[in-house]
C-alpha cells in the first residue's frame, strides 16, 4: 500500500506542470491598439454648408447632427407638404355627404318597396349615393398622397443633416460654415474607441494555438501605466507569405475612453500546457 502510495505521489509530482513549464508557455508580441471605427463624415447631397456642431477632440453620440448643410428650400417644402397633409376638411365635407346620400337612398328604397316612391327616384338616390363614395375615396386618396409627400419632404431635409454613426471622438474638422460640400469631401472625421481593436502579427508556428475568445494581457506603453485585458475576435485564416506571419485582432473595452487609440503596446497570450488552456488574468 505505501509503495503504491508513494508511485501514484510520484506520478502526480510528474504531471503537474512546474512554474518553469508555465512561463514557457506564456509568449509576447508587439502590437498597435487602433480605434475600432473611424469614418470621415459627407453627405449624400451637395450644398453649401451651413453649420459645424463640433469640432476636433469633441464626443459625440450616435444620433447626433454633427453638421446641417443649408435646407431653407426644403424646409420651406416641408412646410407646405406639412399643411396639405393635415388638411382633411375635404375628406370630413365627402364623408358627411355620403353619410346623408345613404341615409336617402335607404329612405327612398323603402318606399319604393310600398309604391310610395318611383324606381326613378331610387335610381337617382342610388347613383348619388355611388358618386359620393367615389369622391370620398378619391379625397382620402388625396389625403393619403400628401402624408407620403411629407414623408418625402422630412427624408429630403433629413438629407442635409449630417449624423455621428456611433459614438466616437471627432479627431479632424475640414470644412467650415460657407463651405461647398460635394460628394468627393467630408466634413468631419470621427473615430469610435469604444471598443478598441488590438492589432497584432504572429508567427507561422503560432497558427493554431489561438482560438476565437482567448484571453490575453495587453501592456501599452505611456501614459496608460497598467496591464489590461483584451478577448481575441478574429484569427486570420490566411498565411501573410513574404513574412510567414497571420494576422490576430482583439477587442478591447474602453467605456471610459481611458486608453487612447494609435498607443503601441506588448501582448502576452497563454497557450496549452498539459492539455490545459491558460487564459491571461
């Protein structure tokens, strides 16, 4: 019993891996901490510019209008568009009408019924009553027609407001107040550093021991002054052959905007040892 004891201490002294065994498992590379968006922001109309409501190093959210290009005209046809679309008088003046023609004709019908009308007088009632329905389908047609022209007029005028996609910091102003924007130029440029993307290069001999998920220490330089962790989100599965290097990205969270983008930084995965992964943290 001892020695069988002793054996199976020995055995487990033996399988379990030493800090030295851990340490090699460990591996750094260099990498760059990039911004995880970045737009320059246009239009998709041309038009004088005719307000900038931000500017470089303001945050900005999605939603919002960042920049307005001069909309009097569209504004002007909103309006108009507004007001006809509001108008139902014609459809309350048609419906009213057909209202009092049915209530005849069914007045008329039953007197037919009793010799106390003639069928002229009926046909009359009925062909009235045909007519005012006719208009009051074609004036709720009209009404419905001019509720589709505001639409029209609102995606006009919301086509020279200029929007954030995400949320972001402006990091470059090219146009101001007066200026032409045509469809080659943009306005502002914006980045979105929440989350970051962590950018790095691996060796060939690498391929394989980094899965979708892992998680790895990231250390940027000054004047961030601490480790933090990042979740590896894309493994290239393609080989870069003049370097014999495949491309890794992870995602860095940055709610507080803490950590700026473009910083260099080293990152530390943890790869199998004894047939068990070792995440970073």
């Amino acid at each position: 019993m001892a020695i069988s004891a002793l054996a199976a201490l020995a055995f487990a002294i033996a399988s379990k891996p030493t800090v030295a065994q851990e340490r090699q498992a460990a591996f750094d590379a260099d990498c760059l901490i990039e911004p995880s968006a970045r737009v320059e922001l246009g239009a998709s109309v041309s038009g004088l510019v005719k307000d900038v409501l931000a500017d470089r190093g303001d945050a900005v959210t999605a939603g919002q209008i960042v920049a307005e290009l001069d909309s009097g005209v569209e504004r002007a046809s909103l309006e108009v568009a507004r007001a006809r679309a509001e108008n139902d008088h014609e459809v309350l003046s048609k419906r009213s009408r057909m209202e009092y023609l049915t209530k005849k004709s069914n007045r008329i019908t039953k007197l037919a019924e009793v010799k106390a009308a003639t069928e002229a007088s009926r046909d009359e009632s009925d062909s009235d009553l045909k007519q005012a329905e006719q208009e009051l389908r074609e004036a709720e047609l009209s009404v419905r027609m001019a509720q589709l022209e505001l639409r029209r007029s609102e995606a006009l005028l919301e086509q020279r407001m200029i929007r954030s996609p995400y949320d972001g910091v402006v990091i470059e102003r090219t146009l101001s107040p007066g200026a032409y924007l045509h469809d080659q130029a943009h306005v502002l440029t914006i980045m979105q550093t929440d989350p970051l993307f962590v950018e790095v290069y691996l060796p060939l001999e690498r391929l394989g021991k980094i899965q979708v998920g892992d998680l790895a220490e990231v250390y940027p330089e000054v004047p961030v002054g601490r480790s933090l962790t990042a979740k590896v989100s894309v493994v290239d599965p393609f080989i870069d052959a003049p370097s014999a290097t495949f491309g890794v990205r992870l995602t860095l969270d940055n709610p507080d905007g803490s950590v700026p983008a473009g910083l260099r930084c080293t990152i530390r995965f943890r790869t199998l040892v004894a047939g068990q992964r070792h995440d970073a943290g």
